[in-house]
C-alpha cells in the first residue's frame, strides 16, 4: 500500500469535489488501486469569504502557501484556484520542489504550459492536467494513452458548455441570445460576466492545450483565431435550419504536414453530424487519428463532480507513475529542427447573409465579386422582404481561403445594391 | 531512449496492421515516446496458407512458438490468432516466462482471464486487452484510468460492428435479415459463417470483459443473458418506427450494491438517444459512473488499423509502466468477502406484439393476463389487418421484472384469442 499525501490549492467547486472524492472513496481506492491517499491540506484566499469551510474539517485549512510548499509529507498539489496569478506562482514553487502539480486551471495552462513544463522536468515531478479540457471527458488521457501511434490530424469540439446551453436554446426556442444569456446566468450556467464564455477566451484556452496534445507542438493562445457568439441572431438560426444544419460553437484543430490551423468560431455543422446533436451544457470531441480514424467523445464537460473525477484520475495516475512522469514533446520549441507553420489564412466553407435591394443585375453584381476572389458558391438562398424592394441573399460557397473571402467580402460590402452584410458563418463537414 | 523486441503471433487483419504501425511509426515512437520498438517474430501457422507473408520480411516469420517463447529479447508478446487454442497454451507460456501479453483476442479473454491474470502475477508480467472490445476505441482504458475513482453504475453499448451493419440497413432500407445479411457478407463485414455476430456471441465476449473490468467483478460468459439478431423482421422495424425507436443490438451491464446483471439482445431505444444514430459498423459505449456521470465514447469497432491502433497503445503503455504492471481486482473470486449477486430476474421494458382474433374482450383477457402477473402497460398499439378479423396489438409496458412477463406470455399464448407471438423485444431508456 503506497501512502500520498494531497493539499488542494482552491475550495470552490472543483476544489470541494476532489476533497468529496477523495474523502468518500478512500476505501475503494486502498481497495482497488492500492493507494492510500489522503488530503493533508487545503488552501483558502481567506476564512470570511469561503462558502464551502463546512466541508472538511477546520484543521485541514489554511490561508499560507508556505504550509504546503514547505510540508514534505505532501507530494501532490492539487490546482483548482482558476485564473493566472497567483496560480501561476504556487504551480511553480510547487514543481520546483519537486511535488506533482494536477491542474484544472486552463487558463493559467494555456499561458504557462512550457514554463511549467520545464520547471517539471528539472525535479523530475509530474504535471497533469485532463480536468482542463473537457471536464469529466478524457480527452487528453485518450491522445496520451491510446493514440500514441497515430498521428493526428484533427481535433474537433464543443468544449464550453455555456455557450452550448445558449446556443441549443437558440436553436430549439427561436429565443434571442440576450434572452438565453439572461436564463444562463439566472440557472448559474454562465457568469454575472460572461465573455470568457460568449466570447470564446474559454474554448481557446481548451483549444490551445488540446491541439498542443494532439500535434506534438506548442499552441499559444494567440495563434488561436477566436470569434465569440454574441453576433448569432434569431435569422442565423433560422437560416442554417433551412439549410439543414445547427450552429455550433466549435474548436477546430487540423494539421496536414508541418501546417497547423487552429480556430475558434460558430460553425454551421449538419444537423446528420455527431456534434450537431450535442445538447444544452454538454462537450463533445472528435478525434481523428491516421489508424484509429474517427473517435468522438462525450460527457460533461464541467460541473463540480466530473471535473474532480477528472482531477484524481489524474492524482491515481500520478501515484502509479512511480516517480517517472512523462513530458509533452513540443516540436516547435527552441532547439527543434521540425519547425511547425501555422496557417491564418485557413480553408473553410463560408455561410454569407446579405440584405440587398431588389433591382436586376444584383445577383450578378454579386456573384461576380465571388469569383474574381476565387470563391466558388454552392447553394443560393433568395428570400424577399415584405416591402417588395429588399431581399436577404444567402450564399454558402464551396470550401475557400479566408483571407479570399475576407477581401470578397470588403468589395461586396461596397456594391450600391448591397444594403448590409448580415453575416458570415463558417461551415464544417 | 528504451528498447523493446516484440512478437506477433498471428498475421491476419489485425497482426498485419500492428507491425506495420510499429514499422511505419518507429521513428514518431522513438521521438515521442522515446521507445525503440521492434518486430523481432512473427508466428503464423504455416508458411503455404498465410496471405500477408509479402508484408514482412521472411526471416522474421516462424511456425514454431518456442522461437518466441526461448528468445529472451523479446519482452512483449502480442497474440492476434483469435479463437481459444492455441492462442491459449501460448498466453500462458509467454506470461509464466515474464512476457507481457498484449493480445486482441476476445473469446480466449473472456474465456480465461481469470488464468491469465494469476499466471501473469506470479512472474510479474502485464497483460493488456484494450483491443479485444470496441477495436480502436479506447473503453477500457477510460475506465482503468480514467474513472478510477467512480463507482460505475451501467455500461451499455454498441459493441459488434456486423449486426449494428445489419440492423441499421435493416432500420434505413425497410430489407429483411437474410437479404442484409448476404449483402454484409458480400462486403466482407459478416463472416461465411456468421453466428458468431449474428447470435450475439462476440457481444458475450466483449460484455464479459467490460463489465467484468467496469464492476471489478469476474462475470464469465455463462452469466450473460444472450439473444441474438436473427428473428428481427421488418414488422419490428416498422412497430419501432411507428413508436419512435430505433431497435440496436445491445450489451448492456447494471450494478446496483452488490446485484449485477449483464445481457445482450435486441433493444428498442427512442430514436433521440444518442446510441439510436451511431450507423453501420460504428460501436459506441455509454459509461455512467457516480461522479462523471455519463460518458460515450465512439469510433471504429473492428478493422485493421483501428484494432492494430489500441493494440500498439496498449505495448507502449506496457514499455512506459517500467515492469510495474497492475492486475484486476475481481471482488467476487474465491477468498473475496464481497460476494456479488448474479441478477437474472432483471427489470426492463417490453415490447411485445401479438397476432390476435379480433373478437370482442380480446383486449381484455390480454390485458388481464398482464395484470396478473404484475406488469403494467404503457402504450398499446392496435393495427386491423386487411382480412377483417385479425389485428396485430402491441403492447409496450412500463419495467417489468423479466421473469414475470415470460410467464405472462405462456398464459397469454395459452389464449384463444391470441394466434401468435410474433416478437418480445427489451427496451431501455
């Protein structure tokens, strides 16, 4: 029986959840893995302020990193605080001395993941962070330990279940976005601010470390394209279900080569594609490998029980590891020959929404400035106004260049019969 | 950097995919995993029959097993012959010399487990089975190291490509069984002789070592309620359809305490279950643990390179636990207090429909029947044929213990008014 001792740095949702855990399952855990593992100490910002100080015993408690940093009883420490500092900080002086760091913090992971990384290998501890992406869903187990062998060539995802709540309401009620906002917040599932969600800073934090994972190579947030869904209106929705598809917010991850493109966007997804039917707080990733092909994976992607399941999963990995963590290989880091191209100017299906008037010659106007930018259409939605003399136009195109698209875009936004540009909605297949 | 010689017993679809994974990613597993993987033997049977010796060089094959077993270079062997001998005989010799077996072998698995494990403790050799369900989908995995720390309540799954194949043309193209299946076999997805699918034998298998795995519990074949696919009809498909299910060959396990119940057979599920739309030869697995709550993973069940892909994750997995293997705890083998309950009298819900005399009280002795024997009807569905006098009635009930509706259909077959049984199908939610 191997004996560890955890402190827990955080005792909000996730913090409480993996105490809850580790607590109530301490038999089956001796039992079946063999493990005896107890929480020796739990970090709080302060004793006024902490709504969850009724859940483990008040000697467990303290408010000094210093009682954990400097406990050599304690060999795993467990973030769950949110946020970059001062996380950042006790994440570093945990691993430099040489404790196993088991991280649900995507934030701060996303920003520091390779100082992080380094100060780890230096001690030889562990750094573990599946509660990041995806919640209770093992995303990052599942690319570290059953798709070793194949190379990657695309993660795909619905992995904030805020905006995937919004957006199912959107979609199933015809109700507006700040409407759905509002009942969200009211249920507690988005924020009293709400743009680290609705603007999409979340799932480019999950992204850039999901597509770190799966390509082998460094993925900064901000090579990350992001677009939030605070645009999405009411005739979005209607026009993607005349089209026959959902709108999706997506993390998109491909690599072919050297080349990696990584976004953040709403996306116009079949209503026949797995991901399409992922309702309301749930996350979904799909997971393309060269042997394994298709694999897609789905849970709750937050909440406090999942994420802790998460979390000591990763606390029971770490145990059995035996003292010899292993390390993320960056391809792209100083010193590394294989050097990776990140591509801006991506290939996508574009959904374009006009208003224009009516008079002859404007779909010609139109579709001319698509094709002098190489941007080939595929369907064409025309749909009058009731005052007889405007109309809204959709386009979908073929797959095209961004930055084609973008230029079209500018020109067909100078037309004298082109009233607005309503919007633009990228596609997947 | 750590050198590993393996050998492959066996050279078919999946022996095939797995040196050719080891061979075409040698150098991606020497940079990422920092493992020097080598195919040093490969068993076939004989050297006259074998369709893939062009796929390897010839000094590398063998028909004699002692080359493998003697040469004490080779660490990892991986077994892909199927069947019970003499895959067998060779599991438990490489094992007893301290060779990890990594094998794709389903029904010597399930059917020998229990010897294999003891055998491999004694020496301290892994054994690793990833392969054996789901093919490339990493199920057992997510539940070893992943969802370590929930108790898992139910597993219910997708687990046989071919009769998902069948029933989903069967479902989409209104065609009978022998037609559907003549046609699967044509495309190489049935077998000449196709019981072992089609009965639901493999699904046995596979059920054995999910749930076995899932509910720390030894559940040998001989428990596993099992009913195959070959009575379906298009009338079910089309009851199914009118009452808004789907019907999918599932394997379906439930722990409840100490009680636990596993079967495979025909199961109803409403066409929104997320289980109703995975198609043609796609598997998927739902998991519902108490802290992750549910989890589905989905991808390619079968095929070469989905199958060769979890089984070389499951030989990197063996290199990176240093000799330090972990065994199963089966809680209910001899010497464990924890006895667990076989439950055969499971509680489910029936879809039954009969071919009946229309005469007035019909309805009522049926219903009357059921009533009896404490099952309660939820929906009734009455169709007149075109000759006046008979209809079909199909009754769907509410959970129902097992037991008690097949006698309630020995009484209700006794009926005058009833001619025929046409077809009891499970359902679940």
């Amino acid at each position: 029986m191997k004996r560890f001792q955890v402190a827990i740095l955080g005792f909000g949702t996730v913090g409480s959840g993996v105490y809850r855990i580790l607590t109530e399952n301490h038999g089956d855990l001796k039992h079946r893995e063999s493990l005896d593992l107890t929480v020796a100490r739990i970090l709080v910002r302060d004793f006024t302020n902490e709504p969850n100080l009724h859940l483990a015993p008040r000697q467990l408690f303290t408010t000094c990193f210093d009682d954990i940093a400097q406990d050599e009883n304690i060999s795993i420490v467990v973030e769950c605080m949110g946020g970059v500092e001062p996380a950042r900080s006790f994440i570093l002086r945990a691993l430099e001395s040489g404790k196993t760091v088991v991280t649900s913090n995507k934030e701060v992971m996303s920003k520091h993941w390779y100082e992080f990384e380094t100060a780890a290998k230096k001690t030889g501890a562990g750094l573990y962070l599946e509660a990041t992406v995806g919640g209770g869903i093992p995303i990052l187990r599942t690319i570290t330990d059953s798709m070793q062998a194949n190379n990657i060539s695309r993660v795909m995802g619905i992995i904030n279940g805020t905006t995937n709540f919004i957006l199912t309401k959107m979609s199933e009620e015809g109700k507006d976005f700040a409407e759905v906002l509002a009942q969200a917040q009211q249920l507690g599932y988005a924020e009293a601010n709400p743009t680290a969600d609705v603007e999409g800073y979340d799932a480019m934090y999950k992204l850039s470390i999901l597509s770190s994972m799966a390509f082998h190579a460094h993925m900064p947030i901000d090579v990350i394209y992001r677009e939030g869904i605070t645009k999405l209106t009411r005739a979005d929705f209607e026009t993607a279900k005349l089209l026959g598809y959902e709108i999706k917010l997506l993390a998109i991850g491909k690599k072919e080569g050297n080349r990696i493109e990584v976004r953040v966007h709403p996306t116009m997804l079949k209503t026949t594609h797995p991901l399409a039917s992922v309702r309301g707080v749930f996350n979904a990733v799909f997971l393309t490998g060269h042997a394994v092909d298709d694999i897609m994976l789905y849970g709750r992607g937050a909440g406090c029980m999942p994420t802790a399941s998460a979390v000591v999963s990763d606390v029971i990995y770490a145990c059995h590891a035996h003292g010899r963590h292993r390390y993320m290989t960056f391809e792209n880091i100083p010193g590394m020959s294989d050097q990776v191209e990140l591509v801006r100017d991506f290939r996508c299906i574009y959904c374009v929404r006009l208003k224009v008037t009516d008079q002859p010659g404007t779909m010609a106007a139109i579709a001319d400035v698509f094709a002098r930018h190489g941007v080939s259409l595929k369907d064409v939605l025309q749909l009058g106004e009731a005052d007889g003399c405007s109309s809204h136009i959709t386009f979908m195109t073929y797959e095209a260049q961004e930055f084609a698209v973008q230029a079209a875009l500018r020109d067909i936004s100078a037309l004298p019969c082109v009233r607005a540009i309503e919007s633009v909605i990228r596609a997947e297949n």
